[in-house]
C-alpha cells in the first residue's frame, strides 16, 4: 500500500511540473497574440489613416509589439529554467521509480 502510495505522489508532483510547464507556455502564447495585435494595429492605424496623429500612434504601437514580443520569449525562457532546476533538484519519493512502472506497465500488458 505504501508503494502505491509512493507512485501515486511521485505521479502528482509530475503532473504539477507538467502543469507549470504548460501554464508558461499558455502565458507565452498571450503575450505573443498581445504583440501581434499591437503590430498589426499600428501597422493599420499607419496606412488606413491620413492624419499624422495615427501615423504618430503608428508609429508607437509597431515598435511597442516587437519589443513585448522580444519581452515575451525572454520572460518565458527564464522561466523554464526555474521551473527546470527546480524539477531537478527536486528528490523523488521512491529510489525505484523505473522498475515501479515497468511493473505497473507489464500487469496491464503494455510494453514500452
């Protein structure tokens, strides 16, 4: 009972990393969309209007997108980091975590 147990916290604490994992990803995909919608907006406001004030606006919004793009990748990056060392240093519950799913595996037929 205790094994299972151990398996079943072990197979949490994966998913929470898988979780956190995505969460950035979902995260990078946000600012990503906000850049582009800034891009493309400035990049309207430029050639869909004749006064200076939008091309001026324009202007701005183009310049403000690249760099929340740039923003974006960087903010993402560090974090996978974090989220990698921590993962790594991390001990796991079980010192046979391998031959506790190679075990769950073969009773159910499946071999990997």
């Amino acid at each position: 009972m205790q094994k299972l147990e151990k398996k079943n916290t072990e197979i949490r604490d994966d998913m929470a990393v898988q979780r956190t994992i995505f969460a950035n990803e979902r995260t990078l995909m946000a600012y990503l969309r906000t850049a582009i919608a800034l891009v493309a907006g400035g990049f309207a406001a430029i050639k869909l209007s004749h006064h200076v004030y939008m091309e001026f606006i324009g202007l701005t919004l183009m310049p403000l997108g690249v760099l929340m793009a740039v923003y974006s990748f960087v903010r993402y990056l560090n974090k996978q980091k974090l989220i990698r060392r921590h993962q790594q240093s991390f001990q796991s519950t079980s010192q046979h975590r391998e031959e506790l799913y190679e075990k769950q595996a073969s009773r159910y037929g499946n071999i990997d």
